[in-house]
C-alpha cells in the first residue's frame, strides 16, 4: 500500500510537470505560429517610414512603435522615481530601524507588495483627482502620474532586494570600514553597497520588468489606446499591455489581431528580457560569492 | 544622509498608510449612505440605490479558489519534480524555465486564452459563451504556478540537510524520503507558498476582466459568468465620478487592502510557528 503511495506520487510529478511544461509551451507556439509571416517593419511602423518616425517623431498610426516607445519611458521614469526610496528604505531596514519601527516598517512593505496593483492604480488615480481639485492647474492623467504610481507598485522589490542583500554581507566585511575609523554611512556607502552592487541592480531590473507587464495602474492613471505622436511626461500615451487588452477586445480584422498577437511577443520578449538579466545578475554574484569563499578562511 | 534614509522609510510607510485611508474616505459617502451590512451583503442594483458588493466578493473567491484548485497540484508536482526527483543540470534548468516563467505578462496569458480557450470552453460544454469563472480560474491557475513552484522548491530545498542525508542513508528513495520527511517538515513552507498564490488570485485584474464576462451576478456554477472586486473596479472607472456606483469602487478597494492586510498577518504567522518549530 505504502509502496503504491509512493509509486503514485513520482507518477503524479512528473505528469505534474508534463501538464505545466505543455500548456506553457502551447502559449509559446500559438504566439509564435500567428506572427509568422508578420512584417516586422509594419508592426512597428505602420505606413509611417521608419526613418521618419525615429529621427523626426513622425506620428505613427497603425503600428506599434507609439507603445513600445511609451511603455520603455514610463517604465525607465517609474523606476528612476523609485530607485532612491526604495533603496534607502531598504538600507533603513537592514541598518537603522529599531525594533519597532523594524516590525511596523516591515509590515507595511509587506503589505505594500500584496496589494492587488488595481488598488495602486485607484490609489493614484484618486491622488491626482484629489490634487486637480486643490489646485485647478494640476495635470490631469498623463505619463508623470503612471510613473508615479507604477514607481510606488515596484518600491517593494527595490526595498527588498537592497535588505536582504545589505543583510548577507559576511561580519567581517562588514566591520572591516569602522575599524578603519570609517562612520555608519560610509560604511554602508563605500564598502557595503558596492559590494553587492550587482544584487541591487539585479532588484532594479527585476522592478523594471514588473513594471513594464503592469496593465492595471497605467490604465487607471493615463493610457490612452492612441496617441500616435511624440511623448512627453505631461501627455497621454500608449503601451504595450494596454494595446494587447485593447486590441483584445476591440480588433475589427485578423489583420489587427496579428498586431495583438505581435505586440503580445514584443512584451514577452521584453519582460523576458528584463526577467533574464536580473536572475543572471542574481544568480551571478549568488557564485561569485561561493567562489570567494576563501575571504572568509 | 542618516536624515534622509529615515524619510525616504518614512515616506514609504506613510504612502502605505495613505492609500488605506484614501479608500475609506472617498468610499465614505457610500458607507454613510447605507448600513455596512447592506453594503457587503445585499444585492447590487444601482436603479433603487442597492450597491451591495457580495456579487463581487462571490465572483473574486470563486475565481481564485478555483485558480488555487488548479495551481496548487500543479505547482505541488513540479516542484516535487525540480526539488527532489531530478538532479543536478535537470534540476537547475527546470528552475530557471520556471523563474523565467513567472515573467509572462498577465495580459499575454489573457489575449492568447480570449483566442484559444475560450472558444474551446465554450464548443466542448455548449453552454454558456466561454467568458466563465472556469476559464479563468484555469489561466489563472497556470499564472500563479511559477511564484508557487519557486516558493514550494525553496521550502522543501530548506529542509535541514542533514536529516535528508540520514534519511538517504537509512536506505530511504526520494519518494520516501519526500513523502515521510520533506513534507511534513516543509509544511509551513508549502502553506505560505499557497497563501501567497492566493494573494496573486485575488489580486490580479485582467484574467478576469478578459476571460470571466464581468456580469453582476452571484456564481452559481463554474461555466458562469462572474464579476471579480478587482475587474469592477476597472469597469467602473468609466462612469462618471460623483455618482454612488462610482465610489462603490473604493469599497471594492477597501476589501482588496483588508484582504492583503489579513493574508499578511496569516503569512507571519505561519512563518512564526515555522521558525519556532525549528528550535524546538
């Protein structure tokens, strides 16, 4: 009987495992049998030549460019915002907090990272109302709210990743700087961060590419399903994620669809990308620090 | 710069704090409008001044059980597969793919199974039109799988080595040794892994937006159509903001920030328990 238990779970496994590897795999084909045949360029582009709209930010109408474009700017200007809160959060959870302030900061990071990222986007969207009311000259939705509040979505990993890389730095590291008469922030600014400077860019880039999927906060906060011209932080503007749930829903040919199914791949290469470096980044130093082992013999 | 490390802390917990209140607030007129009960428990109909949000909550936990339903098997196999059953490049391979997967953007798993799935669900039980709490449940099951496998493997990877050597010494096969040591030692480890895939469920917008058909109604089957907290929210930001349908919106969002708040304090306490066996 007992046998038969076991015997089960290793069947079970594995067809675990073929179910999970096969319905992943299906996704993979489908997006990648509809975009055969798919001109890059006009994916893009549209009619508008590529030239022109690189060079001289001609308006793009029928391609994917807009979004694209829209989707890397919010993204780099969210993370910028973020970059130095979330940091130095994370600095003041591993060095400074006390007890308390530790458990009640902890607590609400946590918190922070659970939150559906709807309510992020409503938080902000009620953010920027509250604000036009107050003063009638606030901008209304537009690039620099999306970037805010997707900013605000990432803090946690940014806060996460700087603790708990600042947390695995061997004793003797850590106390070499302050024998040497260094301060607190010295030490944590010349000797520490540097050294697991590659985990933290690994958080950086993991921000990023959570960002970059995100659908529900830009939409709440100054997507729009057009806005084929030139970007800027006070506008409207386009990106991939809500072009594929707007194209969803609202494609009138095949032709369009295969745009959907194109900007789908865009995203996918693009997340996978961000998703790649930051585990290699990781995993990277994760080896390097075995290898230097010896520093601590 | 001790200052401003401080502040930066400061704003980040504050901003926390602020989001809850922003929702109780501008959720107020409508939680002095009528009773609270009502408000959770009665029926939405906006024509007689009803905004009672228990649809919602129906749909929302219909939709990520289900999704749990799905995931939680599936993860449980793979990470048995990655953690215990494959060895060396096999094992490290696996677990790369699966980091890798739980890159995919929500939106692609909702565009591609709007095509596919849909249409699927929809010819093989001839009832319904395919938007159902099923079809979600099950993209959103392999959605939430990834974030599961990768916290499963690393709770069975953190059973004390030693204990697994001696298991394998006494003669024990991986099978053994994972049903009658890494299982119960990894419990906790296993449990907060499906709370927080249940935090995903619950939490996330589009699967449900695209494939669940948003109709108010209470679920009665799982090849109906429901309404998840999170897609009526987005639903609704389309309507004009000073009506009380409108802040129902931010009741929604009030109940999706206690939601998190409890998951949070069941994640510390489990991990609490998690750390205090050890000691024992």
């Amino acid at each position: 009987m007992k046998r038969f238990a076991e015997l089960l779970l290793v069947i079970f496994s594995w067809l675990a495992l073929l179910v999970f590897a096969a319905s992943f795999l299906s996704i993979f084909v489908v997006l990648l049998l509809r975009v055969r045949g798919l001109d890059a360029v006009s994916l893009f582009f549209g009619d508008t030549p590529p030239v022109d709209a690189l060079l001289h930010g001609l308006p793009v109408f029928d391609g994917i460019y807009p979004a694209l474009l829209g989707t890397v700017s919010v993204v780099m200007v969210a993370v910028l915002c973020a970059v130095l809160p979330g940091i130095f959060t994370g600095i003041y959870l591993a060095e400074f907090a006390g007890p308390w302030a530790h458990r009640i900061v902890n607590l609400l990071v946590d918190v922070l990272a659970g939150l559906p990222s709807i309510v992020v986007g409503l938080a902000g969207f009620s953010f920027m109302v509250l604000l036009h009311n107050l003063f009638p000259g606030a901008p209304g939705p537009c690039m620099a709210w999306s970037a805010l509040a997707l900013g605000f979505l990432v803090l946690p990993y940014l806060v996460r990743t700087t603790e708990t890389a600042l947390q695995a730095i061997p004793a003797e590291l850590r106390r070499t700087a302050p024998t040497l008469g260094a301060t607190k922030v010295q030490n944590i600014f010349f000797v520490l961060l540097p050294f697991r400077a590659k985990d933290l860019l690994g958080g950086v880039i993991l921000a990023t590419g959570r960002a970059a999927e995100d659908t529900a906060v830009i939409m709440l906060t100054g997507v729009v399903a057009s806005a084929p011209g030139m970007h800027s932080l006070f506008k409207q503007f386009e990106a991939l994620p809500f072009y594929i749930y707007y194209m969803s829903s609202q494609y009138r040919d095949l032709a369009e669809l295969q745009y959907g199914f194109g900007a789908s791949v865009t995203l996918l290469l693009l997340c996978g990308l961000f998703f790649a470096a930051a585990f290699l980044l990781q995993s990277y130093v994760s080896f390097r620090f075995r290898g230097s082992s010896w520093l601590q013999k | 710069m001790t200052r401003l490390i401080r502040a930066a802390a400061m704003v980040t917990g504050i901003c926390t704090i602020a989001v809850f209140f922003m929702m109780l607030i501008l959720g107020w007129p409508l939680f002095s409008h009528g009773h609270l009960l009502a408000l959770l428990v009665g029926g939405w109909n906006p024509g007689s001044g009803q905004f009672g949000i228990l649809p919602m909550i129906a749909g929302s936990t219909a939709i990520a059980g289900g999704a749990l339903l799905v995931g939680t098997p599936l993860s449980l196999g793979v990470a048995f597969v990655t953690a215990v059953f494959a060895r060396g490049r096999i094992r490290r391979v696996l677990l790369s793919c699966v980091r890798l997967m739980s890159g995919v953007p929500t939106v692609v798993y909702g565009f591609v199974a709007l095509i596919y799935l849909v249409p699927f669900i929809r010819s093989q039980f001839h009832s319904g039109s395919g938007f159902s709490i099923l079809t979600s449940s099950l993209v959103l099951g392999l959605l939430i799988s990834p974030t599961m496998i990768v916290l499963f493997v690393s709770a069975l990877d953190g059973v004390d080595p030693r204990a697994r050597r001696a298991a394998a010494a006494l003669g024990a096969t991986p099978a053994q040794r994972l049903l009658y040591l890494q299982l119960s030692e990894a419990l906790p480890g296993l449990l907060s892994g499906v709370v927080m895939g249940l935090g995903r469920a619950m939490g996330d917008t589009f699967i449900s937006l695209m494939l669940a058909g948003n109709s108010i109604n209470m679920p009665g089957g799982v090849l109906e159509s429901a309404r998840t907290l999170t897609a009526h929210i987005a639903l609704v930001m389309a309507v004009d903001f000073h009506s009380l349908e409108f802040q129902s919106i931010y009741l929604c969002g009030f109940v999706l920030y206690l939601f998190t708040f409890m998951l949070v304090l069941i994640l510390r306490a489990v991990n609490h328990r998690f750390q205090r066996g050890r000691v024992q």
